[in-house]
C-alpha cells in the first residue's frame, strides 16, 4: 500500500501463494477496495473524482495509502523512510488494518489508492510492495492499466485470485468515462454479496414468470451453454478475444474455475469481471458485432456468461433469463443459485419444473426439479466428472432422472436402467410437458372405509386413553400371530435403515411410536418447530415419515415439508396422519398443491374427514392441540 519495498517480487509471491483465502468462508469482513496502478496512471487523480462523485451517498470512505501511513508515523513519511524494514513493514500493516477496522465500524465501503510494485531509480525491475495484511483485508482491486507494463498487473492479478480478491482492469485511453466505470464497480462491489445475488435472482425470476394474464404452470429451466448445443461458446469467445488482442492468451474461464476459487461464488463474479473488461473494450465489441452478423453460432459480448436461464411453457412463449453487465445488476447463477431459483418455482409460484442439465454442477437442480433430464452430449464435449457424480446422486442422493442423447447416436451415461431414454422430440414427452399436471392418486393413500381401520381406531379415538394406553393402542398390530402359530411381522420396509422417523410435537409422538415399532431399524426424533430438523438427520436418509395426528389445513405439515426439502432436495416425504381433513389434500391449500408439483410427496392417512378438528390446547404454530390419534402403516402395505 506504501511507496516502499518489503520483499524481492518473486519470494512474496511464493510465499503468498502458500496461504490463499478459502472462497467458500462466507464474506462477513467489510467492503475495502484498492485502486492500483503504476506511478503516473492517474490514481490519486481518480480518488479525488471519486470523493466528489461517492462522497454525499454515505456508503464510502476515502483513503490515500501514504497518507494513511504518515498520520500513523511520528515525524510522518520522512521519519517513515528512515525506519528499519521490520518497523516499515509493521507501519504498512497497521494502516490497512487501520482501515479496515474502521470500515467495519462504520459500516462503509473503503476505497484506497496504494501501490503494489514500486520502481527504484536505475532498476527495470519493479518490487513489490504489499503486505500479508494487504491481501487479507482487500476484497476488491481495480487496476488502471497500461498496455506497456503487464508485470505488475500479472503478478497482482495472480495473487488476488490466490486470496479471494475480485479483480478488474479498466484500461486507460479509453473512449468510455473512466469516473463513471469505477463509480459503478464502486457501487456494485458494495452491495454484491451471495445473500444479494440470491434476492436479485429471484427477483428477476418472479418478474419473468409474473407476466402474462395467465397462471404458469409448467416451466423448463435449462442450464445455459453447452446443453441442448454441442458447442460451448466460452472457449470460442475467448480464442477470439486473444486474437483481436493479439495475445496468446488461452481459456480465461478454464484457467479461473480450475484454480482456487474453483466453481464458488467469487469465482463467478471474478468471471463477470473479466467479460466487463472485454465490454468496456470498444474496439473489440465493434469487431465482434461486425463478425457476428449473421452468425448465430459466433456468441455475444456479454457482461457475464449466461449461466442459466427459464422457459415460459403454458401459456405460451418463452424468456431466457441469465447474466448481464455489472452495471445492469448482473447476478451469478451458479449451482446453488440454481437449486434455489427452481424451489423457488416450486414453493412460490407452484409451478411445474423440468430441469435440463450436463454436468456434476446441474444435479442440485436437476433433484430440485419434478422432472429431471440429463442431456448427454459427444463423448469428447461431454463433462468427464459427471459419470461420477450422477451414480452418487442416483444411488445416494435420491436423484430420478432420464437421459436424452443429443445427437441422438452418442452413447448413453451410466445405463438405461438408471437413467432411462427420453426423446425430447416425441410427441409425448412435448405433450407431458404441457399438460397440466395432475395428482397422481397413490400420492394419497387412505383406508377410510376399511373395517380393519375402523377397529384401529376405536381405542385412538377414545379420549380416556392416553399415554402409555394410547402408545399400546397404536403398537398393536406390529406384529401378528402367523397361522401356523407363530409371531410374524411380514415384510420389511425398503431402505429402513436409510429412514427417518420425524414425531411433529407433540400430537404426532404417540403415532410415531406405533410406526417406529413396525420400522425399528429407522432414525427417530422429535420435532416441535421445523428448524429442530438438522441437516444431520436428513442428508443421509432415503425417506422421511412425518407423523402427526391429525391434518387440518396442512400448513404446519408444509413448514416441515419445505424444510426438509431445503435440507435434501431428493428425499421421499411421506407424511402419516390418523385423519387428514378432505380440503387440505383436494382444494388450492399449499399442501394440495405440493402433492400437485412433488412427485416424492405422500400422504398416507388412516381416513379422510370432511370435518375440521378443534380441541384441547394450542401448540405447533397456533394450530388447534387434540386427542386424537390413530394407527399407522400396516394395514396399508406401504413400500418403496
């Protein structure tokens, strides 16, 4: 940040390179942003414009570096050169330390014009001049470059990625205004977290989906390049780039999500940078416009790669929905994002979802989604992680999904018995997509009019029992007397050991005994509020039974729901009851159309009732406490 060397550039790069940030801690630590550049590029010039342009919003302060360091110094910048290297360094760390702490109180963004290499007189070679504080503190870097001098923008480029800073170059001598470039970075830098980019996303999402008289009720999420096209745009975008620079530059992209960053969130956004700095370049996005014309497969000069994107089916018409430039709000659309955006569609907007996807970073969204389709592509384009990754989701994860060969001569993923053959030109599969989609009845199973249920429940519905009675009342058929005069218990539940048995508290614990006695080999917990579900309890599990006595209305039944849905997308629900009122499974209620739009939710109920069940007591979310239990699996057959 100083004007001063503290090490030679090579062993502080390497030694740098050793403690690079983790990109997947979450960015809690204020907002500080460097401006850098070699001496003479403009930066303190910069800094003044900023101030005039930044300063009356309240959300920023300014720092000159070695001004910083001289209210630091007794005796200031001239007692500061006189001090051993040791006490130098001690005085460099401490301003940007300095800084940041107070950031963090205020609750500004900073912005600091300091130095990274500095030149002594008669040497080519430049130093540098940056601290281990430097790069933990910054989080964000705009260099002012200078086509002739790439060795400083190199090396600080490389150690910004190596710790998790976003980092831009904004050539000089352009025709575009330099103030309001880096006021925008500024702004954007300053709000853009992963919490922001989710809320911007979906956002944007409800906005394309909000449109229209009509109410959605399909909608094919896509993952956005190199899915339903053999060619991938981005290393070709790139080629081009390198030749209209004249540079021997390889894949950006490749070169960025293969190091440390890997496919995390900064990452990302580092990739929007790295567009924005080809789109702030005038010569070459008229030399590509003038390429592309009448050429679809030549692609855009986007302000990000688009990442993924929403099609609008029933009422017709479709809207792609990705990335843009960071002055247009541009949001990341990564695997998380992407796994949010279609429960999203789900929980929300109830619709519908088919999910299309290529690669181990489509299967969050792809088990997210009614129905799940994993395009297969050349041999030599297709992902080569991805056989992995999807026998895990298949076998672990709960993923269903089919497969579509494009072109249709490719050999398959896996085998067809896992992931069976769809061909998305079939009439029927265009047809399956738009239907409307109905409940399927064995989602609701019920022995309403059983004699065998009536006995059941006779003693569950008697308000003197209680207890350890009522417990006896609903253990009684686990096992039975097989005729030839021994004790049975039948058939055992497919993947037992991999179920979980959630007691909704307190109505539902005495059912859930009865149905734990019949599946002894599964997890058992109560749960009172749906955050006492912990990840621990699902993320292993292949089916989740949620027992409670009664269902009324069904929206304590959906906040356990929902929850175990954010916590593993691909699990089978299955939520057992005595009795579920009529209209929460048949009407416009959330948990109707849940069953509507989850293919893995069931209900299994010992009857129906047109009546609503008022009782003793409140608990759960103000929803009405009562006595009334009943029995659970047996007498229904239940099975995977």
């Amino acid at each position: 940040m100083s004007p001063e060397q503290t090490s030679p550039p090579g062993n502080m790069a390497a030694d740098q390179l050793k403690h690079p940030a983790d990109p997947d801690i979450p960015n809690s630590k204020p907002i500080v942003i460097g401006i850098y550049g070699i001496p003479g590029s403009g930066k303190t010039f910069l800094l003044n414009k900023l101030t005039l342009e930044l300063k009356d919003s309240g959300h920023f302060s300014f720092y000159e570096g070695s001004a910083m360091i001289s209210s630091l110094v007794f005796g200031g910048l001239e007692a500061f050169h006189k001090l051993p290297e040791h006490d130098k360094t001690r005085y460099r760390q401490l301003a940007i330390t300095t800084i940041g702490n107070e950031c963090a109180t205020t609750g500004r963004a900073a912005i600091i014009v300091g130095h990274f290499m500095f030149w002594a007189e008669g040497e080519e070679a430049g130093k540098v001049v940056c601290t281990r504080d430097d790069l933990s503190t910054y989080t964000h870097i705009i260099y002012l470059g200078v086509p002739a001098e790439e060795e400083e923008k190199t090396q600080l480029h490389r150690l910004c990625i190596d710790h998790g800073i976003l980092f831009s170059v904004i050539g000089l001598g352009r025709s575009s205004d330099l103030v309001a470039d880096v006021s925008a970075l500024a702004r954007d830098f300053r709000v853009h977290t992963e919490e922001y980019n989710l809320r911007r996303a979906k956002s944007i999402l409800d906005q394309a989906l909000g449109h229209g008289l009509e109410k959605l009720e399909t909608v094919l999420v896509v993952d956005g390049d190199r899915t339903l096209a053999a060619a991938d745009t981005g290393p070709l975008f790139w080629r081009m780039v390198a030749k209209s620079r004249g540079s021997e530059e390889g894949d950006l992209l490749k070169e960025l999500f293969s190091g440390p960053l890997g496919y995390s969130y900064a990452a990302f956004r580092q990739a929007n940078l790295l567009y924005e700095e080809v789109h702030r370049d005038l010569h070459f996005s008229d030399r590509l416009r003038c390429r592309s014309s009448g050429s679809d497969s030549v692609p855009r000069v986007p302000g990000a790669p688009e990442a993924g994107g929403s099609i609008r089916a029933r009422p017709g018409g479709s809207k792609p929905s990705g990335t843009g430039p960071i002055s247009n709000n541009a949001v990341v659309v990564n695997a998380e994002v992407k796994a949010a955006l279609v429960a999203h569609v789900h929980n929300v907007h109830h619709c519908h979802v088919f999910a299309f996807g290529d690669s181990p970073l489509d299967l969050d969204m792809l088990s997210k989604a009614d129905k799940a389709i994993v395009v297969v592509g050349e041999d030599q384009t297709r992902s080569k992680t991805m056989e992995a990754a999807l026998l895990d989701a298949i076998d672990n994860g709960g993923l269903r999904a089919r497969q579509v060969l494009l072109p249709s001569n490719v050999l398959p993923r896996l085998d067809t018995t896992r992931l069976p053959l769809v061909d998305i030109t079939d009439p029927e599969f265009i047809e399956s997509v738009f239907r409307r989609p109905r409940c399927p009845s064995p989602q609701v199973l019920h022995a309403t009019s059983k004699s065998a249920a009536k006995l059941l429940m006779t003693p569950t519905r008697d308000a003197t029992i209680a207890g350890p009675a009522l417990r006896d009342a609903h253990r009684r058929n686990t096992e039975f007397p097989h005729v030839q005069g021994h004790q049975t218990e039948g058939h055992r539940l497919i993947h037992e050991q991999r179920t979980l048995i959630i007691a909704l508290m307190r109505g539902g614990e005495a059912m859930a005994f009865g149905v734990n006695d019949a599946f002894p080999l599964a997890m058992f917990v109560h749960a009172k509020r749906p955050e006492e579900i912990l990840p621990d309890h699902v993320e292993q599990q292949h089916t989740v039974l949620l027992v409670d006595s009664v269902i009324n209305n069904g929206n304590t039944a959906m906040q356990f729901i929902r929850r175990v849905r954010d916590l593993h997308a691909g699990a089978r629900i299955v939520v057992v009851a005595g009795v579920v009122q009529s209209q929460a499974i048949t009407g416009d209620g959330p948990l109707a159309r849940a069953l509507v739009h989850d293919a893995n939710l069931n209900i299994v109920a010992l009857r129906l009732s047109d009546n609503k069940y008022t009782g003793r007591g409140h608990h759960r979310h103000g929803e009405p406490s009562v006595q009334y239990h009943g029995h659970s699996l047996n007498c229904l057959g239940i099975s995977d």
